[in-house]
C-alpha cells in the first residue's frame, strides 16, 4: 500500500498559506482595503513550496477555511491570482469553508483528514480526537500544549509532517 493512500492533508488558509496579521489577530485583516490591495497580500513564506512538495506524498490534499460570504468570494480570487493550483497541485475544487471554526471538524471528519495545518489552537482543539496529527502553525502568544505539534514556518510544519509519514524506501517493500 502507498503512503498517498493512506493520508490525507488539511490546510487553513488564513495566515499559513495568505500572508497577514499578527498572532491571534483577526483572520480576515489581510482582506481590508480595495481588490488590488487584497491580490496584493503575500503568501506565507514558503507555503507554495512546501504545499507543492507535499501534494504527492498524500491521497488527497484540501483547503478548510472559516469565513463569510465575502472573505469567501476574495479567497477564490486570491488563490486564482497567485496560480495556486498550478503551482501547488491542489485542484481548486479542494476548498471547503465554514462559518465558525470547530465546524473545521466537520470537514475533517467527512474527508477523512489525517493531518491539519491550523494558526488557531482553538480550532486544534475541535480537532482532537478526529484527526490524529495536528500542527499548531506560526508564531503564538503563548506555548503549545502537548497535544498539538508548534510549528513556526513552512519549512518546521514540512519537516513535522514528512516525519510523520512513512518513508517511500518503507513503502517499498
């Protein structure tokens, strides 16, 4: 059996792969302002790369999101601006959205997410018992519980992963 049958990626989107806002800020501050300036917002550094080396090594990787309407509809415009899809491989049918954030489980539950990628401790929170590694990303007001895996950048929450992942020379035999 091959590794990408058996795990499946969840990702937020707000401040880990959309770049804005402090740690514990507002999620939607990156889209304050005019369309020009909302398409403008950076990605996350590193997070293109580090999704586009990932995308292979799991079944399926999906997009879980918690916004309203309109945070929703400048989402799909900024992932459609940055070429998300083509440059990381995630088909841009692969975005789920809800409205509060333990709904996240939900989502997790219903796609069968083994691994989450989430600034929010709250919504790790949710996510205890229904996926089984979870990684707490970006810079925290305050330390991790050890239920959760902090990661700080892409390159730490890549490495979290991979680890957890059975190598492909394990897959071989």
């Amino acid at each position: 059996m091959s590794t990408q049958q058996q795990f499946r990626l969840g990702v937020d989107i707000g401040r880990v792969i959309i770049g804005g806002g402090a740690a514990g800020g507002a999620d939607t501050q990156f889209f304050s302002g005019d369309t020009a300036r909302m398409l403008a917002t950076p990605a996350v550094p590193g997070a293109f790369e580090a999704l586009a080396r990932l995308v292979p090594r799991f079944e399926q990787v999906w997009l879980v999101s918690k916004c309203g309407e309109r945070v929703q509809r400048h989402t799909r415009q900024w992932l459609t601006h940055h070429d998300f899809s083509a440059r990381t491989g995630i088909p841009p049918e692969h975005l789920r959205f809800c409205l509060k954030r333990p709904e996240k489980a939900l989502h997790c539950a219903e796609l069968g997410i083994t691994h989450f990628v989430d600034d929010k401790l709250d919504v790790h929170q949710a996510l205890r018992g229904v996926v089984p590694y979870r990684y707490l990303f970006g810079p925290q007001p305050a330390p991790a519980p050890d239920w959760v895996r902090h990661t700080e950048t892409w390159p730490a929450a890549e490495a979290a992963i991979l680890e957890s992942l059975p190598s492909m020379s394990d897959m071989a035999c």
